[in-house]
C-alpha cells in the first residue's frame, strides 16, 4: 500500500514539503522548508495551486536560495495576485505564536 500526501493546499505542513523536495532531489535545511511552506500556503490563501505550481515554487525557493536573490515564485501572477501575497506573507510573518513554536522545536532543551 502506498501513501499520497497531498501537499498543494493551504493545508499542507512543512514535512510534506520537505517529502515532496527530496522527490525533486532538493535539499534545504528545515528551516528554509518551513518558509518555503509558508509561501505555498500563502500562495493557497489567494489561488488553487496544482501541484505542478507547488513543484514549480519549491524548485524557485531553492534556486533563489542558492542564487542569493528572490526570485518570482510564480511567473504568471498578476499584479492583484502578488499584492495580495506580500499582505498574506506579512500576516504569517506576523503571527508571534508560531515564531514561538518555531524557536521552541529548535532548541536542545526542547528535546530533553
């Protein structure tokens, strides 16, 4: 039996993400995941994203990452669909719970 993920959805967590990039032979570390993750979910908010869209922004995070410069996740957003995105990456951005859980899982105490 095998298991489907599905990880082109405002559902998604960053495991999934980080399932889907070793199928395209990607490697990022988990913290770049969780915010590779977090842009598809952003993302998700403002359209439906295929999975061919969720490849094609995992693919674009890496290579903005190894280039050193952002890149546009998906080259056909209109002007409405990047504003809206930069509004929801802000609001994700903003959310102090989550930051929190993120530098809690990160510490060694937090293992103990």
């Amino acid at each position: 039996m095998s298991r489907y993920v599905h990880f082109a959805s405002r559902l998604t967590g960053w495991n999934a993400i980080k399932s889907r990039a070793a199928q395209l032979n990607i490697e990022m570390t988990d913290a770049e995941y969780k915010v590779c993750t977090a842009k598809i979910k952003a993302l998700a908010d403002i359209r439906p994203i295929a999975v061919d869209d969720a490849d094609s922004i995992i693919s674009t995070f890496h290579r903005s990452i190894k280039l050193g410069k952002e890149l546009d996740l998906l080259p056909n957003m209109t002007e409405e669909e990047k504003a809206l995105f930069a509004k929801k990456e802000q609001e994700i951005a903003s959310m102090p719970e989550k930051k929190a859980l993120d530098v809690e899982a990160s510490t060694p105490e937090a293992a103990a």
